[in-house]
C-alpha cells in the first residue's frame, strides 16, 4: 500500500504529535551546540523524516527555497527557541 499524500490538515496534526514526542526525547546531538542554525536543520531534517514515514512528500531544499513545496501544501519549516523566539 502507498503513501498518503499530505495535506495541510495531516501537516499540522502531524506537526503537533512530532513536538509531543521531542519534548520528551532528550537529543544528545544538541548538547552544546550554540549554532541556532544547526539546530533548527537538525530538527527540520528529523521532522520530515518523521513525515515521511506515513506521507509521500515533494521535498524542497535550500536551494529551492521551501521546505514542502508541493502545491496543495507550499510550506516553509521553521525552528524557534523558547529562549530566542522569532520577532
């Protein structure tokens, strides 16, 4: 059986149980590391292997611009510190 393709509705959901189970999973490759960059790319990459898991999914890249380009999603993963939030 294939892959369901991902909408927005799934994206979210998915989005909330992907934070649910970080919370409570210690991430020992983090520990240290000040470079908010790295940081947010290491849990982008885990995020999307985490939907790609249960979704067929139209990967961007940097050098595309966007995250999840497909047309019914074209959504931009971002990651943000409790410490340093976003403006």
């Amino acid at each position: 059986m294939g892959k369901k393709e991902l909408t927005i509705k799934d994206l979210i959901s998915s989005a909330n149980a992907f934070c649910e189970q970080e919370t409570k999973y210690e991430n020992k490759e983090l520990y240290g590391v000040t470079d908010g960059k790295a940081v947010g790319t290491y849990i982008e990459h885990k995020f999307k292997e985490f939907l790609n898991k249960s979704f067929k999914l139209d990967n961007g890249n940097s050098a595309r611009g966007i995250d999840l380009p497909a047309p019914k999603i074209n959504t931009d993963i971002k990651v943000t510190s409790i410490k340093q939030p976003q403006s």
